[in-house]
C-alpha cells in the first residue's frame, strides 16, 4: 500500500501548480487552489506575473507562464522533440548550445509539464471502457541507466512496468522501481530500527525498498550460485532508492484496479510469463476473476523458435481460431 500511494502521488501530484516551496514548511507542495487557507495574495512580480505569500512561512512565490524563469524558451519545442526522438544529450547540446547543466534543468523542466498536463487532464472515469475496448497488455523493461559515481562510471539496473491499452496504446501506468524521495542512509536507519532482520521479508513493516546490507547479501548468494557474471550491472542507485521489484508489480496492479474502478466492462490483462506480474494482477482483480469478469491471458515465447517453425505454429493457431470462432484470418 506504501508503493500503491507513492505512485498514486506521483499521478495526482502537479509539480507545476504554485505552492509554497520551504521545505520544512506544513504547506510546502500544497498547491494555492486546493489550500486557500495557506495563503495570501501578495501583489505582481516586475514581469506581471501574480504573486502569493504563504501564512505559515511568510515566504513568497510566484505564478504564471511556466517558462517565465527560462533563458531560451523558444527552444523547448524543438528540444522536447530531439529527446524523444533517441538524439544522444552530446548532440542536442552541440545543436542547441546548451551545456549539460541546462539540459538537465530543461529535463526535470519537461517531467514537471508532463506531470502537470497528467494531473489536468487525464481522467479515467470519463472513458467508456464498453466502447473502447478492455483489453490491456502489462510488460516490463530494463532500463540500464549509466550513473556517474566519484570511483567510476556504473550501470545500474531499473525495471520499468507499462500497462498499455491494446486497441489505443495509451499507457494507463506506467512505474518505475525507482524512489527518488528517500534516501540509502535513511532506509538503512528506518530497517535498523525497526529490529526485524529476524522477520520473513513478506512479513516485515519495512520492506518496499532495498537497503545496501540486504542487497549486498542478496548479491553475494547470486555470486555462489554463480548466476550473475557481472556484478557491475547489479549496483543500487547512488541517490535515492531501489523499491522491491514483486512490491513494485503488486503496486502497479492496484494502481490498475483504481483506475478501472470505475468500470464495469470485462477486463482482460495480457502479460508475459512472469509469476510476480501473474500474482500481483490475480490477488489485486481477486473479486472481478472470481465473478469471471476478469481474465488473464499469459503469454510465452520460446525464442529458441527457427523462423519457418514460427510461421507453421502462427499459420496452426490461426487456423485452430479460425474453427472455432468461423472468422477467417487473411
Ligand atoms: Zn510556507
């Protein structure tokens, strides 16, 4: 449930919408439409742009065009499509003249936007699930992401989770294994503290993330069993924490069981052959499998296959499908 209303906050939480920014401030990060009661209206900035003050810290803040603060703002068009078009950073900052830093000042600009646009407009109880089809397709993927540590430069491994719709493509979830909030030392302190070392992991109130003593110990019986050849490509992130991979999948899946709650179409969820993913959407749509409402449909490779192999087994099924549904297939 931790990890449920951590992804549940990043979906619902604007980054963008003026709020006070004092950190150990109670009102920090609550925006000023939702929490009147925090602020003050506190004249116009030089440019013209609205400015607030908050009660409780007296700070002041203010609101308006998201890229008021931006040197070259005209660029962000432009710069937004070379990043999702797999242009490496080394070339879009010799195009644009950008150096690294305003690059990554621009990124975390961009992730902040997508966010707001989320929290705006996406709203699932307003689609017609019956109309638009219930299918959805959950995969995974490793993102191996290079992260610069003072010693050397390591890979570190992160799982990514997409639940797709199938007729649309529209990603209705997407989480990462990923939380930037916290930090290793304060996991490690929260675990210690707790005292539960003795503790099945399944039954411990401290386990979404990995501390470094229980991953350390995790590789060290990989590397007995001789299952991991590159120790490199196994490190924990150096700034935030790793969050449990099956803990992440069970997360995700109750992410989807609030999304279509709304619903009462029959749901089907593809996904490959992987237990944890099974386990997570069979306990979180318990109720709707029980009243066969909802199906899961398993789906396996055998990527050893020859191509031809593959061609009779594809032409096989469809003729199968063909007898029982009478449809054919051109
Ligand atoms: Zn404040």
């Amino acid at each position: 449930m931790e990890e449920f209303r951590r992804l549940q906050h990043s979906r619902s939480h604007d980054p963008t919408a003026p709020a006070c920014g004092t950190s150990e401030c109670f009102a920090q990060g609550m925006p000023t439409h939702d929490h009147p009661e925090f602020y003050r209206r506190f004249g116009k900035t030089a440019k013209g742009d609205p400015r607030w003050q908050c009660r409780l810290c007296q700070k002041t803040f203010s609101a308006g065009r998201p890229a008021r603060r931006q040197k070259r703002s005209d660029k962000n068009r432009m710069l937004f499509q070379m990043l999702c078009n797999d242009m490496s950073f080394a070339k879009i900052c010799k195009i644009t003249g950008m150096t690294y830093q305003d690059l990554y000042k621009r990124i975390d600009f961009f992730h902040d936007q997508v966010r707001g646009f989320l929290v705006e407009r996406e709203d699932f109880s307003e689609v017609d699930f019956h109309r638009s089809g219930s299918r959805f397709a959950t995969d995974s993927q490793t993102l191996m992401i290079n992260w610069p540590t003072r010693r050397q430069r390591t890979s570190v491994a992160i799982q990514h989770l997409c639940t797709a719709h199938a007729r649309s493509g529209y990603i209705m979830e997407a989480s990462l294994q990923f939380d930037p909030s916290m930090s290793m030392l304060e996991a490690e302190a929260i675990a210690g503290n707790a005292n539960e070392d003795h503790v099945s992991i399944a039954f411990r109130k401290h386990a979404r993330v990995w501390t470094r003593t229980e991953f350390d110990a995790y590789l060290a019986k990989l590397q007995k069993q001789k299952s991991v050849k590159l120790t490199n490509l196994y490190q924990l992130p150096h700034r935030g924490v790793l969050v449990r991979y099956d803990i992440l999948q069970h997360a995700h899946a109750l992410r989807l069981r609030d999304i279509l709650s709304s619903t009462d179409a029959p749901l089907y969820f593809v996904m490959d052959d992987d237990r944890g993913l099974q386990q997570a959407f069979s306990s979180a749509f318990m109720n709707e499998i029980r009243a066969q409402r909802a199906d899961l449909a398993v789906v396996s490779f055998d990527k050893g296959m020859t191509n031809d192999r593959r061609n009779q087994v594809v032409a096989a099924g469809q003729a199968f499908l063909s007898g029982l549904t009478g449809v054919s297939h051109a």
